[in-house]
C-alpha cells in the first residue's frame, strides 16, 4: 500500500469529519461589515411576505413569529407568485431615510471600519466602459432596487444579532459521483452591501456563496484532494476551477485547508489576494460584440497596430466594477482569528426542501441583481439550482475522470476508435465497390441515347458515393490521430508527467496590477466626472449650432477628451496615432463621396493603363525570344 500524501485522508473519516479535515479557510477585506453566519437567528428576525402576480405584496407572518419549520410549510400560491423575506424592514418616511443614509451609511461604515478604496474603478477603464456605468447608474432610476438606508439597517440589526453570540457557520454536505467525493461548502451572509459599501454592481439582502473540494480514492486506500472550486459571480464551469498541487494559485494551510480570498460586500470567492477589475456585459448588447471584434481585426490588418490584438475578445460593451478582495481584514478557519462551526446538510433539512422563494428583499428588479437570491437548492424562479443538483458538471469535473479512472477510460476509449475503425473499413470497401460498379455502368451506356436520364441520374449518385467516402475516409484518417493520442497520452500517465495545471481554465483571473497615473487624484477626478462633462458639452453643441458646424465641434470635442484621458493614462503618443489614422480614413472616405465621380473615372483609366503596359511588356517578351531552328 502507498504511503499517503500529508493532504490524504483515510477512508474510514465520516463525513463529517471530511468536512472538518478540508474545511477552508475564508480571509476577508478590512472594512467587510458581514460574515458567514446562520439562518437560525436570521429568520427569526425576518418576515414572510407573498408579491402575487398583480404586484401586490401580502405579509403572510410576521417578523417574530417566523421559524425555520414554518418556513418550510407548504403554501398555495397563484402562478407567478413569489415568497420572500424580509431582513431590514422598509424605512418609511423620507427624513428617516435621509437620516440613516447620512450618519449610517454602508460606504461611511466601511471607511470607518478601515477599508481604503484605493484607485477610482473608472480611472482603470476607458470611454466605453464608462459610457456602459452612466446607463447602468441612470437605469437604477427606473429599475427595482433596495433602498440605501436598508444597508444601514442591515448592519445594525446585524451587529445586535452577533453581539449576542459571535456565530461564524458553514453547511456542509458530502456529495459522491463519478469516483469523485465532492465536499460541498455553502456561506450565508445576512446582507450583501456591494453596491452601496464598495462602489460594486449591486445590493441585495441575503447572500448564499459555496464552494467545493473534489476527492478520488488512490490506488492504495486513501482519500487525495484534486480539485478547488470556488464561486465567483456568473462564472462556471471549468473557469472556477484549480488544481490541488496549483501553488501559484491555491494557497493551502496545514496542508488540507484551501485558502478563499472574499470580495468585499459580494462575497465573491478568489484565490489570490488583491483587487479584481470585474466587467459586466451591458445587458441587450452583446448581439454588437461581433462588430467590435470584426473591428479590431479590420484595424490590426490596415493599419498594424498589435496593441488592438491585445483585447481582441474582451468585451466592447462592459461595466467597470472593482472588487475589492485583499485579505486583510478577518480570516476565519482552522488556527485563524475565528474558528467554523459545522451545520450538516445530509440530509437536507426541511427548510432547506420546503422554502422555494428567495431569502431576503424582492424588489421587482427585471435585471435580477437586487433581488436577494434563493436557497443553496433552488433558483429564484423556483427551478433546482444546477450548482447543487449536480456539482460536478457546475465545476466541469464530470468530463474529468479521477486519476485511477483515467488508464481505464483511454483504454475504453482505444478499444471504442479501433472497433470504429473496423466498421470503417467495412463500409469504405462496400463503398468503393458501389462506386466502381456504377462507373462500369456508366461507361457501358455511354453511348446509348436513349439512356440519357439514367445517366444523369448515375452521375448524381456517383458524385454522392464520392462524398461519402471522402469523409469515411477522413473520419479514418482522424481516428489514426486520435489512437495515436491516446496513447501518448497513456505513456505520459504511466511516467508520472503532469498537465500544466490550468490548461483546463479559459480564464483565470488575476489581481490587477494598478497602472500609476499622472496626476494621481486629479486624473480620478477626471476619470469620475469626464462622462458628464462630454454629454453637457455634446447637448451644449447640439443645442447652439446645428449642419456641418456641429458635427465638426463634436468631433474637436471628442478628441479634446481623448487626449486628456490619455494625458493622465500616459498613453498620449498612442492614442494620438490612433486619432490621425482614425481622422485619414474618415477623410478618404469624404473624398470619394464627394468626388466619387472623377475618382472612379481616375481608377478606369490607371485599370486601362496597367492593363495596357502589362500585355505590352508580354508581347515584347515573345517577339524578343529567339525562334527555333
């Protein structure tokens, strides 16, 4: 039996114990108001409320009164019809607001706390992306949103609720699958303070986060970890996912306890510490990211600018938000400022079955990100969240055998392409002797007239047999490569060589490295007001000349911004090659409208001219070449 690694665990553990012996380590951003807790005292300060389909809203039992078995409590409800809670409850009158907002607000409480913004989140993006924030500021103005005292209140309920007892929970539960053992983590937060703590994209009351560990049992009897998987947003897949072995990335404590760096107020996990640069697709205009492609490469091609390869696939239509996750405020796990208390998930217990709404506020938010979320096993319309009914194919582990698996599945796999193989040769001889027959056919009634349709008719299925065959064949030729594959493949598990550890990942997201700009506080300055000042300078325009003359001082102002922006992001000489290249195609494309006419007659005769010299010089060539005797 081989000896076991210092990570290993033995396979006797419960799972319970699993959960103890792997449970993370959470490190938090100084200035984080809130932290895994539970939903015991929670609910008990909340209130049930039903938002029927009319867009009335009816509290079904009141805060005080409502406990975990009552929530889980089957209810009928009209078709369209949501439950939810209710946390912070809603502030009534405007000087209330006002007052909370001013001597309690979220962002006030943070700075308070110690957390330092750091470099303004639009100061690290350009024009577009700031253009993208504006709409999606001026669209909280219609849209559903929670209320900005609600934080405040948040907090401070919070802050009664704990200063009680100090509770720091996680509920955990074992999920096996596939040869894999996966240790499903889950965080409750009682508020999510992102948008009005941190500047991000959104507050919402509640919070669910979760996070996984994939073991294997090896060869000799012993359970090895492989993989972490961490939520982060709207990311999934095989993007979420780390090797165990991956010390550039994963960090470990006491050898079996992955470390999660928490976004501060979303609670985003990360593996690394720093500040994150999060861009959101502007909803509706991703149809336009083609074009912005399409662009790019057009602009690389003419004008060989590399630096327009460099984001080439990064979305064009995107909102900036920075998330703050540094590690430096609490850490809560084995040997940390605060240890884990574990509530098992297995089996599910009925409030977790029974309650299908969402956890906190439902502000009718069409966007969806105010509204407070589900539970760990449902969606917000009620549907089975797909990170808990099936965590590997959440974290693109089911496509991934465990290492023991592994000989065995290239083997079956081998074994699968050759018997294709056969078949392959079976059907591309019947084939050709189809197509051979036919050809025998076709030239014995070649000369027959009076067969002229059925010819045709053998032209057509000859044209098809070669068609097919042609890729028979390929498929065959593919096949050769892909056993040759597998079995490189086998030869390089067999000598113990290891994939590079993120080959699996499209994106892997990095801590930003925070450019120095010029004129540090001016340029965030600029960089916070430059998309106000161009819409007033634009109306300005617009509403004091008109024809040519406007589209001119449009332009002139345009440029005016860029260069400025470019003056504070020491890009200047780039961005100016840019706009002289930019303003010599809007000039040639002028020019052959407005003078198309001479320009195309101009083209004809330089045609008429090449054409001309080019069979001249043909011609002098072959009289010039000596004649054979």
């Amino acid at each position: 039996m081989s000896q076991p690694s210092p990570s290993s665990a033995p396979t006797t553990l419960s799972d319970a114990d699993l959960l103890r012996r792997y449970e993370p380590v959470l490190r938090l951003t100084k200035g984080e108001a809130y932290f895994p807790s539970d939903v015991d005292r929670y609910v008990a300060h909340c209130s049930l409320w039903v938002s029927h389909a009319n867009g009335a809203e009816e509290c079904i039992i009141q805060r005080g009164q409502l406990t975990l078995d009552a929530l889980a409590e089957t209810r009928k409800l009209e078709p369209s019809a949501y439950e939810f809670l209710k946390f912070a409850e809603n502030v009534t009158t405007l000087s209330e607001v006002a007052q909370r907002t001013a001597s309690h607000g979220a962002r006030t409480m943070a700075l308070q706390r110690g957390f330092e913004p750091g470099v303004g989140r639009l100061a690290r993006v350009g024009y577009l992306a700031r253009l993208a924030d504006a709409g999606i500021s001026l669209s909280m103005l219609v849209r559903g949103r929670v209320p900005s005292a609600t934080a405040a209140l948040a907090e401070q309920l919070t802050h009664e609720i704990q200063s009680k007892q100090q509770r720091h929970v996680y509920y955990g539960r074992v999920v096996r699958d596939g040869g894999w053992i996966c240790l499903n983590y889950w965080f409750f937060y009682y508020y999510d303070d992102w948008r009005t703590g941190f500047d991000g994209v959104n507050d919402h009351e509640a919070d669910w986060e979760n996070l996984s560990v994939f073991l294997y049992e090896t060869e000799g009897g012993w359970l090895e970890p492989q993989w972490v998987v961490f939520s982060c947003h709207d990311f999934t897949g095989d993007d979420l996912r780390r090797r165990w072995d991956d010390r550039e990335q994963l960090e470990i404590v006491g050898d079996t306890h992955p470390v999660a760096y928490v976004g501060a107020g979303s609670h985003a996990h990360y593996y690394r510490p720093g500040e994150y640069l999060i861009e959101s697709e502007v909803p509706g205009l991703q149809r336009l990211e083609p074009i912005g492609r399409t662009t790019r490469r057009l602009w690389r091609k003419l004008f060989g600018d590399e630096t327009a390869n460099e984001n080439e696939n990064t979305p064009l239509f995107v909102i900036p938000f920075v998330e703050y996750a540094r590690g430096d405020g609490l850490s809560i796990g084995p040997g940390q400022d605060c240890e884990w208390e574990l509530a098992p998930l297995d089996p599910a217990p009925n409030w977790l079955r029974g309650f299908h709404g969402m956890w906190g506020l439902f502000v009718r938010d069409p966007v969806g990100g105010e509204n407070a979320p589900a539970g760990p096993m449902f969606n917000r319309d009620g549907q089975p969240r797909f990170s808990w009914f099936a965590p590997l194919a959440f974290a693109g582990v089911d496509r991934v055998p465990t290492p023991p698996q592994a000989f065995a599945a290239l083997a079956a796999r081998r074994e699968a392409v050759l018997a294709r193989q056969k078949e392959l040769n079976v059907l591309i001889q019947a084939k050709l002797a189809q197509q051979q027959g036919l050809g025998a056919e076709m030239a014995a009634v070649a000369g027959l007239n009076y067969m002229q349709l059925e010819t045709q008719a053998g032209l057509k299925r000859s044209e098809s047999l070669r068609a097919e065959l042609r890729q028979l064949r390929c498929e065959r030729m593919d096949n050769d490569e892909l056993i040759g594959a597998l079995d490189a493949r086998a030869e390089a598990l067999k000598a113990g060589q290891l994939d590079d550890p993120r080959a699996h990942a499209r994106i892997v997201q990095e801590p930003m490295k925070i450019a120095q700009l010029r004129f540090g506080r001016l340029a965030q300055l600029w960089s916070a007001a430059s998309i106000g000042l161009l819409l007033i300078g634009l109306a300005a325009i617009l509403i004091l000349t008109a024809g040519r003359e406007s589209i001119a001082l449009i332009a002139v102002l345009v440029v005016t911004f860029v260069l400025v922006d470019s003056l504070f992001r020491r890009s200047l000489a780039v961005n100016a090659t840019r706009i002289a290249m930019t303003l010599a195609v809007i000039t040639a494309v002028l020019l052959i409208i407005n003078f198309w006419w001479p320009l195309l007659l101009l083209v004809v005769f330089g045609l008429g001219l090449y054409l001309a010299q080019d069979n001249l010089r043909d011609l002098w060539a072959a009289l010039r070449r000596p004649k054979k005797s």
